[in-house]
C-alpha cells in the first residue's frame, strides 16, 4: 500500500514542548506555503515519470491508497486554502474520493463548521483532535492555545457527524499532572463515541521551551508517574473495548489507522512539504527541515541533492523490520525475518520470556505486560544477538 503525508508546518503558537517544524507565521506564508508546495508534488511527478519504464505506466500519485495531512495544525489554513489544498493534490492525480483511508489534524481552536465541511466535500474519512488534556492548568503549564471548552465542542462536532471516523488525542506525564489527572482524562475522553485514542507520554527536548523552564526548576515532571500511568491507562482503554494495536495507539476492531500501520509495517509512502519524511523505490528521504530551506530547496527546482537519502540495504531493513513490527500488537514474525537473512537465538528470546516481556506463539514474537514499556532495550538486546 503507498501512502501519502502532506506535512502543513503553522501553528497559531507553538507549544512549550514541541520539537516539530512548526512556525508562527501570517496568513500570506500560508498562500506561499501552497504555491511551493504545488512546485514540489509537480517536481515529484516530472521525475517519476522520468524514470517510468514506459510512457504508460501509471503516476505515483496516482497510486496513493491513503493521504494523511499532518502537522502543525492542517486545519489553521482558513476554508479557501483547505480547499486548494485538495484541489492541488487532486490535479496531481491523487485520487481523492477513492483512497481507503483520508485523515487531516485538526486543533480545537480551528476545528469548525466550514473547515469541516471542506474536507468532507473533498474525500476526507477520518479526524484527528490534538486535546493532550482537559484540565485547565495544564494546557497553560504545556502553551497550548486551545481551552477545554474548545476541545469539547470540537469533540462534539465531529463526532456528530456522520461516516466519519475520529481519533483524539491526549498527553501524559504533563509538569504538574497526577495519575488521577491523567486517568480521569482518559475516563473522559473515551465516554464520547470515538473508535480510536491515541495517547503519548511527555518527552522533553532539553532545547525546547518546556526543557529549559524545567532546567531553570520553574516546572518539574515526575518521572516515577510514567510506568503506572501508561499502565493504568491501558488496562481503562481495554475494559472499554480499545485495543492497543500498537503502543500508543488503541481502536476498537477494525478501526486502526490505515495510514499508520503502512509505517509500522514498512509499506511506501509519498511525502511533501518543509521536514517531511517518505519512503519510495526503497530509499527513505526527508525534505529540508525549516521554512526557509525547504522554500529554497523548492524554488531551486527541488534537485535531488537537496534532500537527505538514506537507502536501506540488508541490515537497515533487518534493524527497521525487528523495531516497527514490535511496536505492534501483531509483532515480528520469525519466518520473515529469516528471509531477509537472520534470525534471534532461542535462548534470547527465552529470556525475555522468562521475564514477561515477550510471547512465543510459533514464528510470532510480540510484546506483553511491561515489555511495551520498555520496547528500546528488548528491540536493542534482539538485534546485538542476530544470528
């Protein structure tokens, strides 16, 4: 399956932990942002056809099964740029009204009527609500622009409407939130009629704004609180018929995000726009990370050089193949991974077991109980044992 991730880098305010390409900016970059960005799907296009075998072999674009419009905020530009945005992406032969999955991020201040009925009219199944929490103190503690009144009534409005799947989001292990805070959230959040929750722990950037108030002893995170909130809050989502299909990522059967587990699953995707990350013919590639390079890169006729490549060979593949299956509830299957050349000795795996981290069910070899906490040290202990 190719995918297709449009990255749109504004945001109203950028929030004190964030380490995305995300820029404040006018509303007339927005009107910039869109005609480079038609200048680089073209650039994309001109190329693949280039390298087509045959002057009737269909476009990459064309191909596209699923389009995730991420960020950022997507859902800051205003109705008429959403809709240009669709209309580029449409005369660039991406096929809009029948991919199987379409999802665009939406923030609660900008979650409204108009930008909604935009995406709806323009092929778009699936929403994603930026909430982190509903406690009032600590999205001021965080910078977030949204307040919890925004972020129910965006919650309301699209869940109300109809043939469109939502996720929501929240944050834990905020500076200052308890465990109490953080299940109650949850408690909250998965009373409203959603399919998918998605929930991330605070990571901080010592070079973010949230990492150097922390350093200056101005807020503090308690560490301690991570393992039982992320616990506790898997087992809330579970009595509530949420799967963890992946680990931070729960649904109800048959509402996981298609989109994402293409990544997690190593399929190809597309992806445009200042710091975008892609994975096509093999190689994974990523486009200037700021504004302003990525605007030169583009102006520049997009030359390949300009981008940072990284072809996977034999190992690579091994190595992403070992971290992103574990990631998922389906896990890493022994069989495939002897295909690609290697394989993980039993008595590594045992040891793991032993200690409950890991299940053996033939060639499956998947995550259990504290296991998702502590995924890095498994998946580095599996791969320095490769055989």
């Amino acid at each position: 399956m190719l995918g297709l991730y449009i990255h749109i880098p504004f945001c109203k305010k950028i929030c004190d932990y964030c380490d995305f390409a995300t820029i404040q900016a006018p509303e007339r970059l927005y009107v910039e942002y869109l005609d480079l960005l038609e200048k680089e799907i073209r650039c994309f296009a001109a190329r693949n056809r280039a390298a087509a075998t045959s002057a009737a072999a269909p476009s990459a674009l064309s191909q596209v099964e699923t389009l995730y419009l991420g960020g950022g905020t997507p859902s800051i530009l205003p109705p008429e740029l959403l809709d240009r945005l669709f209309q580029l992406l449409k005369t660039a032969g991406v096929p809009l009204k029948t991919l199987k999955e379409a999802t665009l991020e939406f923030n609660p201040e900008s979650c409204t009527a108009d930008r909604l009925q935009v995406a709806l009219e323009n092929g778009i199944t699936r929403a994603s609500l930026g909430l982190q929490t509903f406690r009032p103190q600590l999205l001021t503690a965080v910078s977030r622009t949204h307040s919890v009144e925004q972020g129910l009534a965006a919650l309301n409005l699209l869940t109300k409407t109809p043939h469109l799947e939502v996720s929501a989001d929240l944050m834990f292990n905020l500076p200052g939130q308890s465990q109490t805070d953080f299940l109650k959230d949850l408690e909250r959040l998965s009373a409203f009629p959603l399919n998918h929750i998605s929930f991330y722990g605070l990571k901080v950037d010592p070079r973010s704004r949230l990492g150097l108030r922390i350093a200056r002893g101005e807020l503090s995170v308690d560490e301690d609180l991570y393992a039982p909130m992320y616990r506790e809050g898997v087992e809330l989502l579970a009595n509530r018929g949420f799967d963890r299909y992946e680990t931070s990522n729960f649904a109800k059967p048959g509402h996981e995000s298609l989109h994402n587990l293409n990544y997690w699953q190593r399929g190809e995707y597309l992806a445009f726009g200042p710091s975008a990350h892609g994975f096509y013919n093999g190689v994974r590639f990523a486009a200037p990370e700021k504004y302003a390079p990525w605007r030169d890169y583009v102006n520049a006729g997009c030359p390949t050089e300009g981008l940072s490549l990284d072809p996977i060979g034999p190992e690579e593949r091994i190595a992403e193949y070992i971290q992103l299956s574990l990631r998922t509830k389906y896990g890493l299957n022994a069989a495939t991974l002897a295909s690609y050349g290697a394989k993980i000795p039993e008595r590594i795996i045992a040891r793991w077991v032993a200690q409950g981290y890991l299940a053996q069910e033939g060639n499956r070899i998947a995550l259990v109980g504290d296991g998702w906490l502590f995924m890095d040290r498994v998946v580095e202990d599996l791969y320095s044992n490769l055989e």
